[in-house]
C-alpha cells in the first residue's frame, strides 16, 4: 500500500505541474495585481477557480484507481493474505465459481460500483467547478 501511495503521490505533482494555458492565467494575475487587485482577490478569482477542476479530476481518477491496483495486487496474492480486501474475496471464490456464482459477483458487483461512483462524482464535481463551463452556458 505504501508503493501504490507514493505512485499515486509522484504521478500527482508531475501532472499537476503542467496545466493548460499557464502563461495566459500567468498574464492575468499579473494583469489583476497592476489594477490593484490584493492579494485573496487574486486567489478567489484568478488561480482557485482555474486550479481546482484539474486537482479534482485527478483526484477522481486516481482513487478508483488505487482501488483497482489494491484489488488486483489482492486477487494476485500479493498483499498480506490476512487483510481484508474485495480482491482477496474474488480469488477465494475462484474455487467455488461453478457450485456458488453469488461468492464472486458481490465482491465484483461492489468493486464495479464503487469505481463507478468515484468516477461519477469526480466528474460532477468537474462540472460543477469548471468556469469555462460556467461561462459558456453548458
């Protein structure tokens, strides 16, 4: 677990270190501090608003799938095999996926749902943050 954290840890300021249009928001926080704009001004209209959606979708994407790796890494067996993991149940009901067909769909049907509704609420809250959406009337 420590691994999949420090990934998803590197991956996140790697990724956020490159967002879209930097010069031109560059251009206009310098253009909002020259009309005398203070300083939360600056950060409630200019870089918040334009900083959020990217860091919110990425983190709706990387705890789906940190969830998935931890899963997978489980079915696999090589996470300790006395935690407690959807994954783990799925290869436990291998044995069993002819006499009992429920063992492996709930660990599978909550694993499914629970990516889904990450997923789901990330991009929601995209929507709901995005101010080129905001402004554009979608």
């Amino acid at each position: 677990m420590i691994i999949l954290d420090t990934h998803i840890w590197v991956w996140w300021v790697h990724g956020d270190a490159h967002l879209p249009d930097h010069y031109h928001k560059y251009l206009e926080i310098h253009e909002a501090q020259g009309l005398g704009a203070s300083d939360a001004r600056v950060i409630t209209r200019q870089i918040l608003p334009n900083a959020l959606p990217p860091i919110v979708v990425a983190g709706s994407l990387q705890i789906p799938a940190a969830i998935l790796a931890e899963a997978s890494l489980r079915f696999l067996g090589l996470v300790d095999p006395r935690s407690l993991s959807w994954g783990g149940m799925l290869n436990q009901a291998q044995n069993f996926l002819q006499q009992a067909w429920w063992m492996p769909f709930f660990p599978g049907a909550a694993i499914f749902l629970t990516v889904l509704s990450f997923n789901l609420a990330g991009e929601a809250l995209n929507d709901m943050l995005d101010p080129r959406a905001r402004t554009s009337g979608l």
